[in-house]
C-alpha cells in the first residue's frame, strides 16, 4: 500500500527511523521529515524542521500520505495533524502506541488510519521498558481480572519480558480460555497457568495465590459499572471491597513483595458506589502497610469491554440512536494499551506506597465523542441527551480536594496519600460474603459510605 506513494515522516526518534527503513523497503519515497530535535538530527539531511512546519512542508513538497512516526503522541496532537493534511487533501497514517508494537519488523504494515481510540485517548505517556523488565524479569506474576480488557492488556504485555510464570486468575472461564488461546495458542501452558477463581470468596483465592506462590500480584479484578452499582451497592461491597480485601489478604500471607491494585478516577469523586468501593480498596490498599503495595488510578479506558465507546457502537447499530447522560459531561479517557503500561510502571515506583495517578490532559466532552462514532459509523443515529443517572458526576477529577498531589520518579505520574483503613476493620464490618449480599440496598450504600470516610 506504499509502493510509489510520496511520504511526510513526522518523527525521526527510535520508532520513526525505523519505520523510514521500513518504508522505503516497501517502496515508498519519504520526501521530508519533521521532528522538533530538528537542529540536533545532523545525519539525516530530509528533516526539514519542527512539527509545526507541517503546513509549510505540504505546501513545499509534493506529498500525498502523511505517516506519524512518534509512538508518543497525544490525541491532540494527531487531531491537529490530520486537520491541517486535511487542508490539502492529503490522508494521514498513525503508528502504533507504544504498547502495541511487538516488533519492528516490517513496521510500516501496521500503521493505520486514525481511529476514535486514537484521536480520543492517545497520550504522551512515557513508560521505562527497561525499568520494568528489570522488576518483573525471572518473577511469578499473578494477575486477578486477567481476561478483563485491563487485565488481558497486562498479561500480554507481562508476556514480552523475561517473567518466570503469570498466573491467571479470573471467575469468567470463557475469558480464561480465550486470553490463554491468545498468549500460548493452547488451553493450558505451564508459564500461564489458569486459576478460574471468584474473588468474593477468600477460601478460592487463598488456594489460588497459596499454590502459584507470586512475587508480584496485579489485582485488576472488579465490577465498573456504575448503573449496574447503583442498581445493587452490596455488589460493590462485596466484589470491589471484599474482593479486594480477600486478594490483599492472601498476598500478605505469601509475603508477596509487590502489589498493585488497580483504582479508577472516580475514587477521587468519591461518589456513587463504584466510586466509594474503589476509593476504600485505596485505602485498604496503604492499610497494609507494607513497601510495595500500592494503588493506580487512571480514567476510563476507551474502546474496553462495557466503555462509554462500547456502548455508543453498540447503540448506534442496533437502535440508531446514542444516548449522551448530560449536555457538557466530560470524561478523562485512556488506551487499554496506556492503561496497562501504567500498571506495570506502578511497580518500579519508588516511592513505598500510596495512589499513582497519570496526570492527563484535558477531559474529552461525551458529546463529541458520540459524534465521532456517528461518523466512524457511517449511519444516521440521533443523539439525545437524557439527565445523569444515580452515582455520576458532571465532570470527574483526578484528585480529591483534600488531596495533596506530589511528583514522582516516573514522569508525568503524581502521587497522593489516601488516609490508611485496616483490612481487619473492613471485614470485621462487613461479615461473611452471605451477609454482605444480603444487605438492603441503601443499606450497603451507608456501609459504603462509611467505611470509604472512617476515620
């Protein structure tokens, strides 16, 4: 598909001059490029100048295809790209994220054409690949919610470096098989073994994480869905808190020496019962008080199983309408691929403990993201807007306002220090998994309520 195409390279860095090889095996001809460390790239005479030149060189060189070669470029940048080629007719073409390439052989066959995900979510997040091998290298890895779409993420990437075994464990056996087939090729292989575990119930999980002995444990497991929450808080309570006291337990008593549990952004609203039953996993998480057991919070991971994304498509196709919860609701929005990268980053944190939240850019209006799937789509759904439901907020946040964020030594990535909350407190309150789900709805939302401000 390059063959005799005249190209524009933006980005002359590790995965950009690759991908210029790449091309010009493919028979394409790269005309210009454009990097902002143009004055420093003194052996490659085609970098013209900065990215900003991008209208000059169009307007300059007879280019008909655009290609980004930057792996580290936010949405807003590729929107910006794509409107000023747009200026001149010409089409433009994206790498990968970071996290997706698995090779550089033959780069150029999977660059693409800019997708929601990518003109959406993509950041410039920065994640230290050596760093991270060096923390997971020659260590067993159990990862809870491993067939979920932040856990499936994880596994693979865990998958490419030297790890001694990653344990699966989830309570769905169909996405068991399928994130098995997908690693290995076969339903069982000994560096990924299978656990088909609910997490709800500490007996399981105990045997799980006693038998697979972890270094490491990534806890991803977890209900999200805040109208399904709202509908059944005990649910919250006994997944999300429960759960998460129960994989904390069993990891303690391995001695465990990493741990990572993975929050959300609306533990920092603190509203609705996802929101409070991810905050009091937070809590319960630095209440351990061991080195390396930590927490991660990012915003909703675009495109994921069940995503605003999700179901937007799935509206839009079957019902020809979207319905958008609030006129000016607007979201913080990651990649699966980011999401998961920032969970293995997690683990080479410095600092002992704490919440590590990506500092991300400005929040995306929903409004304009259903307009996007409309026009992906091709189709003619309306888009009504109808009132927020139970347990949302307008705009969510990162951080709490009592919430004192702090830098830390992976870029970009802040740390605040929710106050610390006893395991044994959070069990002793809630009883077994039978009284749990027995709970009156409003009252498991004042027993969420009150462990997520217990002082």
């Amino acid at each position: 598909m390059y063959s005799g195409r005249r190209i524009l390279l933006v980005g002359y860095g590790i995965l950009g001059s690759e991908l210029l090889v790449n091309l010009e095996n493919a028979g394409a001809t790269v005309e210009v490029i454009l990097d902002d460390r143009h004055g420093e790239i003194l052996e490659e005479p085609r970098v013209w100048g900065p990215v900003s030149f991008l209208r000059e060189a169009l307007d300059e060189f007879d280019i008909d295809l655009v290609v980004v070669g930057a792996s580290l470029i936010t949405s807003a940048m590729i929107n910006w790209i794509n409107s000023e080629a747009g200026r001149f007719s010409i089409p433009v073409y994206v790498s990968p994220e970071r996290s997706e390439i698995l090779s550089m052989d033959n780069l150029h066959t999977v660059t693409r054409v800019p997708g929601i995900e990518d003109l959406f979510a993509r950041s410039s997040l920065e994640i230290d690949q050596d760093s991270i091998a060096s923390v997971v290298g020659g260590r067993r890895v159990m990862v809870t919610g491993a067939g979920g779409s932040i856990g499936r993420r994880t596994v693979a990437q865990l998958a490419r470096y030297e790890v001694e075994a990653v344990g699966l464990l989830d309570r769905d056996d169909c996405l068991l098989h399928d994130i098995a087939m997908e690693i290995s090729g076969r339903m069982y292989e000994d560096r990924f073994p299978l656990f088909h575990v609910d997490v709800q119930h500490l007996g399981q999980v105990m045997g799980a994480i006693e038998s697979f002995h972890p270094d490491i444990v990534i806890h991803t497991a977890a209900l999200k869905h805040v109208t399904t929450l709202e509908a059944n808080p005990a649910n919250a309570l006994s997944v999300n808190v429960l759960g998460t006291a129960n994989v904390l337990e069993a990891s303690s008593e391995v001695e465990a020496g990493l741990f990572v549990n993975v929050s959300t952004d609306k533990a920092a609203s603190r509203v609705g019962s996802l929101g409070l039953s991810k905050y009091i996993g937070e809590r319960m998480t630095r209440g351990e008080g061991r080195s390396g057991y930590r927490s991660v919070r990012f915003g909703n991971v675009i495109g994921s199983r069940g995503s605003v994304l999700h179901s937007f498509r799935l509206q839009a196709q079957y019902h020809n309408q979207i319905q958008v919860r609030g006129e000016d609701t607007s979201r913080y929005f990651m990649t699966v691929g980011e999401a998961a990268s920032l969970v293995l980053s997690t683990l080479t944190q410095s600092e002992a403990d704490g919440t590590f939240v990506f500092n991300l850019d400005e929040p995306i209006e929903i409004a304009r993201l259903a307009r996007a799937v409309v026009d992906e789509l091709g189709v003619s759904a309306e888009i009504q807007f109808v009132p927020l439901e139970s347990g949302e907020a307008r705009h969510e946040k990162l951080f709490a306002d009592d919430e004192r964020p702090s830098e830390t030594s992976v870029s970009a990535v802040l740390r605040v220090e929710p106050l610390p909350l006893a395991r044994s407190s959070v069990s002793d309150r809630l009883g077994s998994i039978d009284d749990v789900l027995a709970l009156h709805p409003e009252e498991a939302r004042q027993i969420l309520e009150e462990l997520a401000f217990l002082g």
